[in-house]
C-alpha cells in the first residue's frame, strides 16, 4: 500500500505497519504528484504546508484515507472548510477515549491535533482501513477528476446507449439497475422500458459520478442513485429484472465475482445487457495496445465465466461499432 507523506513523520512506525512510504518534504525541489493515481492513502504530518493542498482536496472529494497529525490536521480542516466531526468511541479508527482530540472529516479523513494521539494502534487501523479500500481508492482516484466532463465528453454516444438498452427484454412494472452508471447516460432509456410503475437504479462507487447523474437530472423521480459496489449489493436476493453495465466488467478487480453478485439479485429469467460503445478491437487500438487473450470480454472466457456465475449468453457482438453482450438468468 502507497501513501504519499506529507513532511516529516515516523518513517519507522508507519513502515511497521505495512505501509510503503512515498515522501513529500515540502521545500525540497521534487514537485508535489499531479494527481493521486497510485497512491493508496495521505498522511499530513506536523510539518507539512499549504503546498500539500492542491492534493488534500482531491483527496477528501475522492475519499482516499488521509490521516493528519498537528499542523497537517489544521490543513485538513482548512481543505474540508470546517472542524470536521468530534470522534465518539465509536470511531472505527481512533477509538474513542485514545484520542480524546481526534476529529473526522467525511468518511475517510481523520484529523489528529495532538499528534501523539496517532500511537501503534491508530496507525495499525489505519493501515487496515488502507488496505481494505484499495480497490476502492483506485477506482474513485481514477474517476472522480473525470466525473464532471464525463457526460459533456461523451454525451454524442448517448444514441448508442439508447439503442442498446432497447435490446433489453424489460417490461413496465419491471426493477432494472444499471451498474457502475456513471452520469447515468443509461438511466432514462431503461426508464422508459419500465415505465412510471417500474424502478431503476443507477449504482456507481464513485461519489462524483452520482453527482454528475444528479446534475444532469437523472436522480430524484427517475431513477434512484445508490453509492455502493456492484459486486457487494445492498439488495435482495432475485430483487431485479435486469441489469445494464457499460464500460465496466473489464474495469473490475474481480469479474467473476461480481458476475455471480449480480446473478444472485437478477430473478429467474431476468438478463444481464453488457455494453460499450466500440468494439474491444478499437477500444484496444485506441489505447495503444493489443487485445488481449485474457480480455474478460473476450468470449471464450465470457461465456464459460457467465455459465459458471449463473448466466446463459445468448447474444455476443463484438463489431467495429460496438461491444455487447446479452446473458440470462
Ligand atoms: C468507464 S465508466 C462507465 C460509466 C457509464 N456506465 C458510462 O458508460 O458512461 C465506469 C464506471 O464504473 C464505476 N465503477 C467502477 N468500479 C465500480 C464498482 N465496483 N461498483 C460500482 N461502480 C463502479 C466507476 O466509478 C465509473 O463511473
């Protein structure tokens, strides 16, 4: 695990609990990194400076764990724009009574002002919670600079998602989700097969990209937006009619699992629609590299990855224009 540190701290200490120290003395000639791309988590020590803010910010919008000592928990508080929350002895990381002066900002930034209240056992939690979230973090790191332009960028491919949700054989009435929806691009054509009567859901890890679906007024009455992993829904077993993923199978750490996740809340009958707007060739092409073998949405390693998870794939395109895949449950 990567965290970048913020001035001075005990190199020792965070070391022994298994955390990889990438240093930032502010003064010294190395630039502060552009962005938080590999870096798992922040500590801002006593003698870190406002050089470090351009990143505390990023960091707090795309929940990566910061834990600030003395000075840099001032910082925090400046970044976050308030004191944060006082820390109960609930506090999943200091707590309680062992760091009486600790406060937390958000979900996942915690401020130390005393900095001796940051002993073995604070730092140990910490590196768990680091450690816990770090499929978490890479996601949100990558996406979240990206949430606000996504839908202006990408908005011409908005007729191609249309087309695509169309092939899905929902009915009104029916509860369809679309995971990892990003601006929710997806959400009023899926909308539209459920009708008034019906439920979608638009599902994304990303905190900014839920906020980009809500601004371009896809929340409230049409659709619900829900902050969670799609490979651990908050939902019932066969509480869904379909599923809509576009762009995201392939992004994530552990596709097989999520494939039987989303078995698990699909009823019997019900269809998994897995799209991107080109096709896995150009989609290759334009990042510079070969398709590979080990491609999950390559067929000879989606269809028996679908069987295994429950699915049957009964519709697989992977044209010049488009990639997608129809399975059901
Ligand atoms: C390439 S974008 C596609 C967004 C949208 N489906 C579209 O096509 O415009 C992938 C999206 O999946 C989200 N994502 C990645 N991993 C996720 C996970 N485990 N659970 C939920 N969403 C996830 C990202 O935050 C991002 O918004």
């Amino acid at each position: 695990m990567a965290v970048l540190v913020i001035g001075e701290a005990p190199t020792a200490a965070i070391e022994a609990v298994g955390l990889r120290i990438r240093p930032f003395r502010p003064g010294a000639d190395e630039p502060l990194p552009a962005t938080l791309t590999g870096i798992d988590a922040l500590i801002l020590s006593p003698t870190a400076t406002p050089a470090a803010l351009p990143l505390v910010g990023p960091a707090l919008a795309a929940e990566v764990p910061v834990l600030a000592l003395g000075e840099g928990a001032r910082l925090l508080a400046e970044a976050a724009g308030s004191g944060g929350t006082g820390c109960g002895a609930t506090d999943p990381l200091l707590g309680g009574a062992a760091a009486p002066h600790g406060f937390r900002v958000g979900a996942s930034a915690w401020g130390l002002p005393v900095p001796d209240e940051a002993d073995h056992g604070v730092l140990r939690r910490f590196a768990e919670l680091v450690a816990g979230r770090a499929e978490t973090t890479a996601t949100r790191t990558f996406f979240t600079p990206r949430a606000a332009a996504w839908e202006e960028r990408f908005a011409y491919q908005t007729p191609a998602y249309e087309a695509a949700v169309a092939r899905m054989r929902l009915r009104p009435g029916q509860r369809a989700l679309d995971l990892g929806c990003g601006s929710g691009r997806a959400l009023p054509a899926l909308r539209a097969l459920v009708g008034a009567a019906g439920t979608v859901i638009g599902v994304d890890l990303t905190h900014a990209m839920l906020t980009a679906a809500a601004r371009e007024g896809r929340g409230g009455a049409a659709a619900g937006l829900l902050l969670a992993d799609c490979a651990r829904l908050p939902l019932p077993a066969a509480a869904v009619h379909g599923i809509f993923a576009a762009g995201l199978l392939d992004h994530l750490p552990h596709p097989d699992a999520a494939l039987r996740e989303w078995a698990r809340v699909t009823a019997p009958g019900g269809e998994l629609l897995l799209f991107h707007p080109s096709g896995r060739a150009e989609r290759a092409a334009r990042h510079g590299r070969a398709v590979s073998p080990d491609d999950p949405l390559a067929e000879p390693n989606l269809r028996p990855a679908l069987e295994a998870a429950g699915w049957h794939l009964a519709t697989y395109e992977d044209a010049a224009t488009h990639f997608l895949a129809r399975a059901q449950r």
